[in-house]
C-alpha cells in the first residue's frame, strides 16, 4: 500500500467570470494546472452583492461537464432544453453539454452570501457529442459519513471510511469514464482522515476553509489553495489547530489532447473552430 503524497500546490488567484461574478480560480488558472480529467475549479464568495447578482447570463458550452456546488445563497440554472432547476444550500448540478448546451446561472438574491463552487471535468473524445443532460441535486439526496472528528459529503463516486460505506447520487458505481469522486471534507482541530483512492486517478485537494496537510508530516496546505498529489493507493489527509475543510476531487485520466476556447473544450483546433461556427449560426444545439 502506497500513501499518496502532496505533489504541485496551485495557488488560486483572483479572477472574474459570466457578467462579473468575482471568484478564486485554482485548477486551471493558468496553462499546464489542469490535471487530467480535471479542467478547471471555482470558487466564489461573498457577501457583497456587487460582486455576484450579475450572475452567468445565457452562455455555451460543449465537450465537457460542469458541476457547480453551493455552500450557502440560492441560483437558478435554466437551459434551452427547458430545465430549471433551484441550487440551494448543499445542493448540486451536474450538466453535461456533450454536444452542446446554452444555459444560465443566476442568483436568485439580492443580499447575503454566496458561496460555493464549479468543477469542469474534461470528456473523452467518443462522449464530446453526445446529447446534452442536466440534474439537478438536493442537498437531502447527498449522503453524509460520520467521522470521529468531523464528517464527509459524498457528492461523486463511492468510498468507505471507518468502516462506513456511501455512494454520491452521481456515478455510485463507477461506471462513468472519468469515475469521478467528489468529497466534501470537514475535520476538527488536529485530527484526520485516511481515504482509500484508485492508484492511477488523478487526486487533488482544495482547502477553503482552515490549513491541511495531506500527511501527518508533510507540507502544509493552506486555505485557497489545491494540491496535486502523487499516485498511490490511499491518502491521508490532516487538520492543523483551527480544522479544516475540503473538497477532495479525484479521476480517471483521459490521455487525449485537450484544446480549449472559452465555454468549448475539444481534441484538435479544427473542432474547436467548427464549435465557434457552429454557435454562431444557431446549429449548436440544433439537433437535439
């Protein structure tokens, strides 16, 4: 058994998004800090109203999956396929454009705080075309494990922690091609957790709240920041003196090139190209 240790630390930085909404951009924030399936991570915060109710008008995409998770506020998500789903504290959406998807997400407050997160995992070649799909996922519908000293959300995957087992609601068995696992971890002060991981799935940890060492001795993680961790079969993951909290995030990589434009994500440049046309004149969700 080989412990997973904490490899890259991506540094999230400042950024803006959709009609202004601010947010702390880590995985993908520059060229080379996508680590494969993964494509690119969010998060937003605030209290200030001026730095979100300006929302993700209407806006495209294709070739990859979005997963946006709230901690707090309310958003709405509606789509040219007619979903409308109401994101609430806790709660999940998971959409997958495939082919093509024109959507929105805007709040659905005029105070108060808005806090959460979106998750882009890149699609293989044979699943970019595919039709769209959304879901939208309560905060009841997400299992929780209890732990000692803290406890775990089970968005994604499945995974078993002192000797309890839980599946998310998306991809309970495995059979996604990404296999993605998708943890909410909150630890007291100075305790910790040992996870069980596929060896050869991509695993990052992004701390928001408090500081976190991926082992009892190693470098320490602090709050806004991601770390890629090296391959192995398990990882330990552990609070400092305040606790923490932390979404743990792990895939199977693709290993196919990735081009990106904006909102599109494909293999080669000419596809991205027939994207961009394909917006343009009205045909990108035409046959769905």
């Amino acid at each position: 058994m080989r412990e997973r240790k904490l490899g890259r630390i991506i540094e999230s930085i400042e950024t803006s998004d959709g009609a202004g909404v601010r947010l702390r951009r880590s995985l993908g924030a520059m060229r080379g800090l996508n680590p494969d399936p993964f494509l690119l991570l969010d998060e937003f915060s605030s209290e200030d109203p001026d730095d979100y109710i300006a929302g993700f008008p209407d806006h495209p995409h294709r070739g990859f999956e979005t997963v946006t998770y709230m901690l707090d506020g309310h958003m709405r998500h509606e789509d040219h396929l007619g979903n409308r789903g109401d994101l609430g504290p806790g709660g999940v959406q998971w959409m997958t454009a495939g082919r093509g998807i024109i959507h929105s997400e805007m709040p659905q407050q005029e105070n108060g705080r808005m806090r959460g997160f979106q998750l882009w995992i890149n699609l293989p070649a044979a699943e970019k075309m595919k039709p769209a799909r959304y879901r939208d996922i309560s905060a009841a519908e997400v299992p929780e494990i209890g732990l000692s000293a803290g406890r775990i959300r089970v968005i994604a995957g499945r995974t078993e922690v002192e000797g309890v087992r839980a599946a998310g609601p998306v991809n309970p068995d495995g059979r996604m091609s990404t296999d993605p696992l998708y943890l909410d971890i909150a630890l007291e002060p100075e305790s910790s957790v040992s996870l069980l991981l596929p060896r050869g799935h991509t695993v990052a940890v992004y701390v928001f709240e408090g500081d976190a060492r991926v082992d009892e001795g190693g470098q320490r993680l602090k709050a806004q920041s991601a770390g890629v961790l090296s391959d192995g079969d398990s990882v330990l993951l552990a609070s400092c003196t305040s606790g923490c909290r932390a979404l743990l995030l792990a895939g199977k990589p693709i290993n196919e090139p990735v081009v990106q434009h904006g909102p599109f994500v494909m293999n080669t440049r000419e596809e991205i190209e027939q994207a961009m046309r394909d917006y343009r004149d009205g045909r990108l969700t035409a046959t769905q």
